[in-house]
C-alpha cells in the first residue's frame, strides 16, 4: 500500500519543509562564497594601507558561537512555524476564495 503525500501527517510536512529551507539557505551560502572565491582579486596597496590599524586592534576574551543540536533544533523549529504559518494563511485564502 503506498501512501501519497496528502496523507502524511502535518508535522512530517512540517519537518520536511523546514529541513528543505535548512538546505536551500546552506546551497545559497555556498553558492556566493564560491562566487565571492572566484571573482575576488587581491589588491595589495589597500592591504598594506589596513596593516596598520590591524596591528593596533586586539581583542581579548572568549566568543561563544552557540551551534550544534540547539540551533539546529531552533532552526527546525522555526520552519515547522513559518510552514504552519503559511499553510493556516494558504487555507484561510482557499476558504474564502471558495465562498465567493
């Protein structure tokens, strides 16, 4: 017996829509830093201008860049929302088209 997509649950479209946005926003990421590698052509008078100023500047401290499974939890999260969000407008939308 195969199941169609209209008979999965809400919440594995969700998870589904939300692990698509988290690959399509990683393959825009890489997309332009491949684009920012290729096209990017060095200019040494203006490097050697800002050696200066980068001598002079030092940070101190520890930053802390919070990854692993909480943000991606929270990333998850936050495109099962955004599909819930756009499904409710999507059937509100088709609701009202259909009184008319």
């Amino acid at each position: 017996m195969k199941k169609s997509f209209r008979s999965v649950g809400h919440w594995m479209k969700a998870i589904m829509f939300s692990l698509l946005l988290m690959v399509v926003y990683t393959a825009i990421q890489v997309g332009a830093g491949m684009f920012q590698t290729i096209t990017y052509q060095p200019d040494i008078a203006a490097a050697y201008e800002s050696v200066d100023y980068m001598q002079h500047k030092v940070s101190f401290g520890v930053i802390y860049k919070p990854e692993g499974p909480w943000m991606f939890l929270s990333r998850l999260a936050g495109g099962m929302v955004l599909y819930w969000v756009i499904y409710w407008l999507w059937t509100r939308w088709r609701q009202n088209r259909m009184e008319r």
